[in-house]
C-alpha cells in the first residue's frame, strides 16, 4: 500500500482516471452479504422531461438511472418493509 494524502486520493477517486488500488489495505477488507429481497418488475411510463432530468442527475451522483430511482424511493417510504 502506498501512502497519499487524502486530498489527492479523492481527487484521483473522483477523477476515476487511474487505479486506487495500490493506495489500499484489503487485507481487513470484508464482503458484505446483502440478503436476498424478493423482487418483481414492474413498467413505469415518466414524461420525457423527467427521464432526462432522471438521467442528469443520475449522472452527477455516478450511479445509473434505476439506481437513482430505487434511492429516491427508499427515502421516501416508510422504513422497515421488508420484512412485510
């Protein structure tokens, strides 16, 4: 592992322009197991207006249009569903 200051590794991070591996232990590093939630999809119709400011800030956050949706979702409900 390589030592960098904080600074430049977020830099380097969010620049996403070379590796940042070298710059961190995994030797504690753990896999976190989510637990399987039953999923079904479902078809949803949003104007186009909305799509494309869906997808916009999809971009500025890094994460893809159905993720986004599933965050802003989860915000928003009522929390501990899941085991209903």
């Amino acid at each position: 592992m390589k030592p960098i200051d904080t600074e430049v590794f977020e830099r380097k991070f969010d620049d996403n322009q070379e590796d940042i591996l070298e710059y961190l232990d995994l030797s504690q590093a753990t896999r976190v197991h989510q637990n399987k939630i039953a999923t079904r999809r479902v078809n949803v119709d949003f104007p186009l207006w909305m799509l494309e400011s869906l997808d916009r800030e999809a971009a500025n956050l890094g994460v893809a249009r159905q993720a986004l949706i599933k965050m802003w979702l989860s915000q928003h409900l009522p929390p501990n569903q899941q085991n209903i």
